[in-house]
C-alpha cells in the first residue's frame, strides 16, 4: 500500500450477516498483514467486537429502508473519503456498491473493488426496479478495477461482459474457518433438542422471504403425514414479528406449531448444527450462503435448494449434499427424506475443507494489495484508446502497423 493510507472496506452494517461477517475476515487478515485498515458502515453489531486492529466509522443510519439510509450517507460516506485518502476502497455487499460509486466520483485515482455478494436480479422483478438495477450494474461494471464475484454464475451475469473481456472479473466463493467450526461443534451443548432422542431439521438465517421458510414448514408437514411425527424444524436467525407471524399461522394451519420454533440470534449455533439430523437451506435465492459452508463443516448432512446462490456448486452438483427445487415443498420433502434415511444418506466429508477460510483470505487480500497496479493498468489502457494515433512518425513515416 502506499504510505500510511489505508484500506477502506463499506458495507451496511456489522450485525451477524454474510456481508459482515466476511467484511470482518478481511478487515483482520489485512491487518495481520501490517496493513491499516478502517470499515466504515452506517451502524456497528455483534461482529464490531471482533475486529483485531482495524478502526471502525459508523455513518449513522435513520429511520426507514435501509437503501434510504445508505443514500443518504453517501455525502458522509465521502467526506470520510476526504479525509482518509485510501490506498484501495472496496464495497462488500450488493447494497454497499452504488454508495461508494457515488462517494468516489471525485477520485477516479482510487482502486475500487465491489465484491458482487447476492444476484442482483435474484427476485425476477422487471419494470422500473429491474432497469433501475440493470443501469446500477452497469455503472459498477463500468468503474470496477475489480469485480470479485462469490459465484461462478453471477461472475457470468451480461452486464459484466466488458468487465470480463477487460480480465476485471474475477470469481471467489466464500470461505469457512473449519478448525474453529468443527472446535465448536464438538463442544457439548444445553439446547434441549439437542440431548433429546428427537430428531431435528435446523435452518439457519434470518427469517425473511427470501429465506423460503413457508415451503420448508410444508415439507415438515407432508414428512409428517408421510410417517415422520416426531420430526421438528428449529430456525436460527434473526426473526422480526411481521415476518414470522405468517409462518406461525401456517404451522397452525397445517397442524405442525408444536413442531417448529423459531430461536432467534444464537452465538454459537454450531453444535446444535452438528447434531441435527439434516441442514436445510431452502432459500429462494443466496450469493454464497455462509451458513451453508459451516453446515459442511459441522458434518452435518445437507439439503439445499438448487437455486440458492451457489450451493449447486459447493455440493458438488450433488455428491456433497441433497438439491431439491425449494419452490416444491414436495421436493423439498422427499430431498430431507433421503437425508433421514441412513441407506440413502449423502454426507459432505471433507469438502468445507474446499473453501477453506485462510486460502480464501490468502487470494482476496492479494486483489485488494495488488489493485494499485492493476487500476494503473486499467487508467494507461483507458488514456491510450482516447489518444489519436500519431499523423507520422519522423522515423517510420505515416502510422503503420508493424
């Protein structure tokens, strides 16, 4: 890095998420590697605790929407800019990129990285929002001197085609810190499912639509006509009430209420992870589903939705875990099913050992040390294709090719 300028890593906030979580990875790993870092963001959470040696800006966050929010910072957010002169800014989360395009507009000098974390287009909408989000891809795309992509299909999204002819795409899954799941997961828990002879299905992430929780508690329920009573669902995540108050009438409706609790945050949900009889991500859509990974890690066996980010590719198309068509409680169902029986049981082995945190880390702190030569690169070719070739020169004579 040059100097004393630091890093600057954005995102929304540090409550316990995907995006804040794999921004506290990196902001620790460039530190360990002598590097100064701050994460600006507009609100701390749990995750601020864990930062070893970067500073910490929080913008402020108002009421309403969080997209609000974040426009509204944008002004804050490039004041801090000012000040701090960054070596490299690098926006984390789909929700973090167009703020710091708008912050950076006055310095075209600063490397930028936006980490593509979700599919933009993930809910199929069309219309405004959808061209609203296209043209935002194409801003992003067009300033990027790197787009790191969590996943190989979103590193192949149309409005990335420039960026991947230029050599500005590049595609890096999440990792996941193996050692200290598994640590975890051997530890001995209280939760009462846990040490009961019941089995369990155990969901993990905030309780959103996104997250596809009704079609997991009609699989719960057709596994329970089909000779499955005992089987219960506990989802751990963030619950608010306008969420999960439908999802509890739908458990009453289908007689299953007593079979489905949701738990809230937990600290440390790995060993009730690891002692569940399946893992389920039933998620409509996902970028690269971090619980998904330390699932893999518990040893836990998996069922995931086809569709939810890149989990078709960290189970191997199959071989590490179940796929199913989350749309399809029935699928969904039958997938938890063979899941249940040992005869048909697919467990994942060694393969969280694939994405293993520290490699992870290795290659993205790399990108962020080397975007300096690569947006020096980018700036030469840039101002080459704007020049006009010479009329003559005084040792060739006219331009000519050689």
């Amino acid at each position: 890095m040059s100097g004393n300028r630091p890093v600057v890593l954005f995102c929304g906030g540090l409550a316990a998420d995907g995006v804040a979580r794999n921004t506290v990875h990196l902001a620790n790993a460039l530190a360990r590697r002598g590097v100064a870092v701050e994460v600006i963001c507009l609100e701390g959470g749990a995750l601020a605790r864990e930062l070893r040696g970067p500073s910490l800006t929080c913008l402020g966050r108002g009421r309403g929407p969080r997209g609000l929010s974040l426009a509204v910072a944008v002004a804050a957010l490039r004041a801090r800019i000012v000040t701090l002169d960054p070596a490299v800014a690098v926006s984390m989360g789909n929700h973090a990129h167009l703020p710091l395009w708008a912050a950076l507009r006055a310095r075209p000098d600063i490397p930028r990285i936006y980490r593509i974390s979700n599919d933009p287009a993930h809910d199929g909408r069309r219309g405004l929002r959808g061209l609203l989000r296209h043209a935002g891809l194409g801003l992003i795309a067009g300033d990027a001197t790197r787009l790191v992509c969590v996943s190989q299909a979103l590193s192949r999204l149309g409005a990335f085609r420039r960026a991947r002819r230029d050599g500005r795409v590049v595609s890096l899954a999440n990792g996941v810190d193996v050692a200290r799941v598994r640590a975890s997961a051997g530890r001995p828990t209280a939760h009462s499912w846990a040490v009961d002879a019941r089995p369990y299905l155990v969901a993990v992430g905030r309780v959103h639509p996104q997250k596809n929780y009704g079609a997991l508690i009609r699989a719960l329920a057709r596994l329970h006509a089909s000779g499955r009573p005992d089987l219960r669902l506990l989802i751990l995540g963030k619950a608010p009430a306008a969420h999960t108050a439908p999802l509890r009438r739908l458990a009453r409706e289908l007689g299953v209420a007593s079979a489905v609790r949701f738990e809230g945050e937990t600290a440390d949900p790995f060993p009730i992870v690891a002692r569940a009889a399946a893992f389920v991500l039933p998620s409509l859509w996902e970028g690269a589903s971090n619980s998904l990974l330390e699932a893999l890690a518990c040893g836990a066996p998996v069922v995931a939705g086809a569709g939810a980010g890149n989990a078709a590719e960290v189970l191997g198309q199959g071989r590490f875990g179940r796929l199913a068509d989350a749309r399809d409680p029935d699928a969904l169902a039958d997938a938890i099913g063979l899941q249940l029986d040992p005869r048909h049981r697919v467990l994942p082995g060694g393969r969280a050992e694939t994405f293993d945190l520290e490699a992870v880390l290795d290659r993205m702190c790399a990108i962020v040390l080397g975007a300096r030569s690569a947006h020096d690169e980018i700036q030469i070719r840039t101002e080459g294709a704007r020049q006009p070739p010479p009329l003559s020169d005084p040792l060739r004579g006219p331009n000519t090719e050689f």
